[in-house]
C-alpha cells in the first residue's frame, strides 16, 4: 500500500496522477503554482474514478465538489478536516489548499499519519497543493510526490499568442506588434517557466507599449533569472562589455564571431556546438572584461557562478547547490556561463575532505552531459593552482592565452581607456607612451591614466603627455615584480593554448 514516493513528470500530467491516486496513495503532495489547473485535473479524476470529492481552504472550509457529497455540519478548521478525514471518509478524494503551514504542527501531521495507516479502511487520499511543500519526515513514507510537467514549446507559444489577444483586447488595439523571430527568441527564453510564470513575463515584454521587440528581451531574461536564480551562487551580470571596450584579442574576437550563429540558432548537423574557452593569462589583462564581451557578442544573458558564495553561504550543501546552479544555467539557455578565476574555485587542497574534489567531478560531469547551449568561459590567473583534469583535450573548445599586450595593443588600450573619460587620444603622443610602457597590463595602463589625471587635478591643470610618462615611471608593474611567475605561465602555455591575438 505504501508504494511510491518519488517525482513523476510525463506527458500526461491527468493520466500520471489518476495512476498515483488508483495506486492506493494515502497521501499526494502537490507543489505547484497552477493552483486551478490542478484543482480541475483533480475534479475529473474524482469522476473517474467515482470518488467522492472535497476541497479545503482556510478561508472556506471544507467544500464537497457535489453538493450531495457536503456533510450536514460544517467543517471549518484545518484540524477539524482532518478529524472528519480519519472518522468517516470513505471512497473520496480531500484536496487540501494551501495546508503547508500546519505540517508544521506535531498533531495535524499525527492525524495525516493515522489516516495513512488506515487507508486500507477508507481508501481516500489525501491531496496536498501549495506553491512549496515540505513534507515531515513522519509523511515521508506515505506520500507520493506530484508536480506539472513545464509548459512544451508549443504550449508556450501558444501561451505568448492568447497573452497577446487578452492585450490586445483589452486595450482596443487588433494586434500586438512582433516579428517571427522576436517571437521564436520570446518562446525560447521562456522555455523552463511554468505557465502561470510564463503568461507573467510574457505580458510584462508587451505591457509597456503593445510591441514584442528585441528590445524587451534582455528583461524578460532578467526576470526569469528572479524566478529561477533566487538564493543561488549565480549571479546574473546585467552589463556585458563589447569587444570595442577592449585592445587587442583579434583571434579571439573572430573565434567567438564566426560562432555567433551557430549559438543562437542552434549548428546544423555535421557541426559540433560551440561549448566554451578558457582564457588563461596574466591577471589585468581583460579576461574578465573578455568573458563579458563573449555575452555581448552571442547577443545572450551572462551568468556569473560565483565560488565564494558556493562555498561560504552554503556550507554542507555545496554540491547540491553547484547542481541546482547548473540546471538553472541550462534553464536560462542559451547563455554565457562565466567561471571565473577558476583555479580558485576548483584548486584541490588536501584539508576540506574531499568537497573541492567532489565539486570538480560535479562541474566535470555536467561539462561532458549537458544538453542545452550554455556556452562556458572559464578564466584562470594560474596553472600550478589548477587541476590537471580541467585543461585536459576536449573540456574546451580551446584554451586561449592572454598575454601582457603588445606594443600596438598598448596603443589601443591607453586610447579606449583616455576616450572613456573624455580625453581626446590625439592630444597625447600615445607612441611614446606605449613604447614606455613594456609589461604593463591593460588594467595598469589604466591606473596609470587614472593617477596621472588625480595628479593633474590637484595641481588644477588637465592631464598632459608628462603627467602620464611620470606616473608610467613611478609604476612597476606585475609582470616585472613576478618576472618568474609570468615566464612560467607563458611556457607553459606556449605549447598548449592558442594565442588571443
Ligand atoms: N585588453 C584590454 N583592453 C581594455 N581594457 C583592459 C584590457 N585589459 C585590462 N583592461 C582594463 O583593466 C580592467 C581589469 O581587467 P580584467 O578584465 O579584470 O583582467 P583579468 O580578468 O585578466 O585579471 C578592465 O576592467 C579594463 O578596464
Ligand atoms: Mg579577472
């Protein structure tokens, strides 16, 4: 009779549970947010099954779906339903809304379990519906687990098109406004919602001005992330950069360019989906403004994974919550999927009993089986630190080496980052500042700007050629304070990575 507890999710949401229930489950949790859907689903089941049938609300009380079936007293409170359950139910079916709060009480989960291990003597089931349900170790046994499967992409685009017409209706206007392949994006970024939370954002992309644009997408993407990414080490990174921010990485520019498509509207056969780079190089160098830009140039969300939240806010569960991030990952495909300073995240030490090691053969697994475009860009500062598994043949679609930029990328760099803040690249001689600036990295010829323009504000002047060639003086940058290190690295990576420019 006690037979199984679990999560069933099929074609046939009605079918799956009319079986739960002919199975002799004394109790069915229900977590959905499709409250009247199940409500109707348990209704019919209830004829067809010829069982009698109530619902409980706390505002109501109990309410028998055929008024012949309503007992002559009424039966208001949520332990009086339980009592009528475990004295006269006979052949019927209690639907019990919103009841999670009191399976916090030790006597309506005592009652819940009497009726369980009475069943044989009644043959009624017990159905618990609530957005979230926590069922007490005592129920655990006796309960059956239920939940909708998610919308189909077809139900989803049907769901976009009567969100339309119930707008256009109501604002007297025939149509909203769209394309064939703003819709198909709308119905794509959707795909993972349940129905309720799908017809929600869908409405929100029209609400403000009848018109399903491009435009609208990138909040749609961001809401979803609420729904989904709540209380999770992901974070989702509202600006992504574009490649113009930033100097050099020609190679990786056009690796990433010529993917594009392939991305977002899926490869054709014979191709092998793009899946991810990791960028590998000296700190300050733009890996992580890189990352950002590979969002910006698939034209998809950015998801940041962060390590240090993994690990602090969710001490004992860490890997279950590493999982639960990466399906949310997959849910919000296609994606960028940002782990960064990955050697931090996944260094293996011998002093956290294994949960570093466990951590990377989760992240691995999933790197080898998942199914939908998450494309990954991982960045790392350090090889020592870093697992061997991880830079193994075929982890990545490549390994990218961004080294200290070179005379003509320096060049670059000093003028996007003066142009940022409105100085004008030809007022200075920027030749002679990149040739003296040998080993700085683009986060260094940054500060370098940065200090000059302090100095020259405090002396009530703007920033001139000597301004920045005294600073430039003054730094000694990274890469010749760790001399070795950098060498190390760039050995390293001479023979295993390609080149980002
Ligand atoms: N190639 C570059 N082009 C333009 N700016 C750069 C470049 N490299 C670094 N910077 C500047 O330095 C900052 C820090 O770089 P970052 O991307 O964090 O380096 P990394 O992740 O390699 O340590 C960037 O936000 C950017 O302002
Ligand atoms: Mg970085």
């Amino acid at each position: 009779m006690l037979a199984q507890a679990g999560t069933l999710t099929t074609e046939s949401p009605l079918h799956d549970l009319a079986a739960i229930i002919r199975s002799r489950t004394p109790l069915i949790a229900v977590e959905s947010n499709e409250e009247p859907q199940i409500v109707q689903m348990l209704r019919q089941i209830a004829q067809q099954l010829q069982l009698k049938a109530y619902r409980w609300t706390v505002t109501e009380g109990m309410q028998a779906y055929d008024t012949d079936d309503q007992p002559h007293n009424s039966v208001l409170k949520s332990q009086e339903i339980l009592a009528f359950i475990k004295a006269s139910a006979s052949h019927s079916l209690f639907v019990l809304l919103d009841f999670h709060p009191y399976l916090q009480d030790a006597v309506h989960v005592r009652f819940l379990k009497d009726i369980a291990l009475t069943y044989n003597n009644h043959r009624s089931t017990v159905v618990l519906v609530g957005v979230t349900m926590t069922v007490p170790e005592d129920l655990r046994s006796f309960t059956a687990h239920f939940r909708l499967p998610l919308p189909t992409p077809v139900e989803l685009r049907r769901i976009v098109y009567e969100v339309a017409a119930d707008w256009g209706a109501e604002h007297g206007q025939t149509q909203v406004q769209t394309t064939n392949k703003t819709l198909d994006l709308l119905v794509r970024n959707l795909a993972g919602l349940t129905a309720s939370d799908a017809r929600r954002l869908a409405l929100k992309a029209i609400n403000d001005n009848g018109v399903i644009s491009e435009s609208d997408l990138p909040e749609v993407m961001r809401a979803k992330y609420d729904l989904l990414g709540r209380d999770s080490p992901l974070s989702f990174e509202f600006e992504t950069a574009q490649f113009a921010e930033i100097g050099g990485m020609r190679r990786l520019r056009h690796w990433l360019d010529v993917r594009k498509s392939f991305f977002r509207e899926g490869a054709p056969d014979q191709f092998d989906p793009p899946r991810g780079v990791l960028l590998l190089g000296v700190q300050g160098c733009g890996k992580s403004l890189a990352a950002k830009a590979a969002a910006g140039v698939f034209g998809v969300p950015l998801l940041r994974l962060d390590f240090g939240v993994l690990y602090s806010k969710y001490y004992g569960e860490t890997e279950r919550n590493l999982r639960k991030a990466l399906e949310t990952a997959e849910v919000m495909s296609p994606c960028v999927l940002w782990l960064d300073e990955i050697e931090k995240g996944l260094a293996v030490g011998d002093d956290d009993d294994g949960l570093s090691r466990r951590i990377l053969g989760t992240l691995l697994t999933w790197l080898a089986e998942r199914k939908q475009p998450v494309f990954i860009v991982a960045t790392a500062n350090e090889i020592t630190r870093l697992p061997p598994e991880i830079v193994r043949k075929g982890r990545f679609d490549e390994i990218f080496f961004v080294d200290m930029p070179n005379l003509s990328n320096r060049h670059e760099i000093l003028a996007i980052h003066l142009r940022k803040r409105n100085l004008e690249p030809v007022s200075f001689d920027l030749d002679a500042l990149a040739a003296a600036t040998d080993g700085f990295s683009g986060s260094e010829l940054e500060q370098a700007i940065v200090s000059a323009m302090y100095t020259a504000h405090a002396q009530n002047r703007t920033l001139s050629q000597a301004d920045l060639l005294a600073e430039i003086k003054q730094t000694r940058p990274f890469s010749v304070l760790m001399a070795e290190r950098v060498d190390e690295l760039r050995e390293w990576a001479a023979d295993r990575t390609v080149p980002c420019d």
